[in-house]
C-alpha cells in the first residue's frame, strides 16, 4: 500500500487518484495514518463482505431477543476477573 501525506495529496491528487484505482493509498496527517482512499469497486467488495446490522431496542427480531432473554455471556473467563477490579 502507498503511503503519502494529506498535502501531497492535494498537489498530485490525480496521481494517486490512479493509484488508488488499482491499490489502497494511505493519507497520513501530522505523521498519523488517517485515511484510505480506495476504489469504488474495492469498497463495494468490502462491504458486501460485512453482513452485521444495527437494530433500534424496539425494532429486534425475535431471534435476537430470545437469545437475550437467556442471559448467555459467553464461558466462565476468570483468568480475566482481575480486570473486574
């Protein structure tokens, strides 16, 4: 992945415009990675790939709230109690 500023960005925008057709480019700002620029078609593939949703209180499906109603958490971890403390 090609790693650039923000500023250079801005001066050779359709440079890594082209770049970024064919592979992620990472923006960095004040040293820090703060964005990606990709291609239309890769984020589309991304996101296709995530298949969790968000639900308001009200609006849960049955299944969902079924398993709530169970109260399940997961198995006993207590080599991580410590972290209760």
């Amino acid at each position: 992945m090609v790693t650039i500023t923000a500023a250079e960005l801005q001066k050779k925008f359709g440079q890594y415009r082209e770049i970024a057709i064919r592979e992620p480019v990472s923006i960095t700002h004040h040293g820090r990675e703060s964005l990606v620029v990709m291609s239309a078609q890769e984020y589309q593939r991304l996101k296709a790939l995530d298949t969790r949703r968000a639900y308001h209180a009200h609006a849960l499906p049955d299944e969902i709230l079924a398993e709530l109603d169970k109260g399940y958490q997961g198995e006993a971890t207590p080599e991580l109690d410590h972290l209760m403390k």
